[in-house]
C-alpha cells in the first residue's frame, strides 16, 4: 500500500493537478486524488504531473495517474 494523504486544505492548496494534461483533457472538478481517490468523469491519459507535485514529494508517493488509480493508500 502507498502512504496515506491527508485530505486538507494545505494539501488542497499545493495540488498541481489543475496544471496536469490529464486534467485539462479530462474536464475534472476535483483534485488532490492522491488523497480523494479516483476521479468521477471518464479519465483521458494525456500525460502525468504528479512526480512534479508537492503533494507527492512531502508524502514520498511512488505512483501515477492518482486520478485513475484512486488513493495512494489504496494502492499495492
């Protein structure tokens, strides 16, 4: 299992994933889904920020593609 994010407003606030290609192809209206898990809208792959993100860095995370994948403490 990947380490747990917390889901708060620091976190909220550091998120890049409003940057990502992923995001802007797929029309998503949320973020943070390393700690909120899988997005609601369909996931078009378009390329993946999230080894640049904050978020990532501070809670060592080792995956990509939060958004389809769900959280990082969800995931083997």
């Amino acid at each position: 299992m990947g380490n747990e994010v917390a889901d708060n407003q620091e976190n909220e606030q550091l998120c890049i994933c409003p940057e990502c290609p992923t995001y802007k192809a797929s029309s998503f209206n949320g973020n943070v889904f390393c700690a909120r898990g899988k997005a609601s809208e369909e996931v078009k792959q378009s390329g993946c920020y999230c080894p640049e993100c904050p978020v990532y860095m501070k809670y060592e995370l080792n995956h990509l593609y939060y958004c389809l994948k769900g959280k990082s403490a969800e995931i083997n």
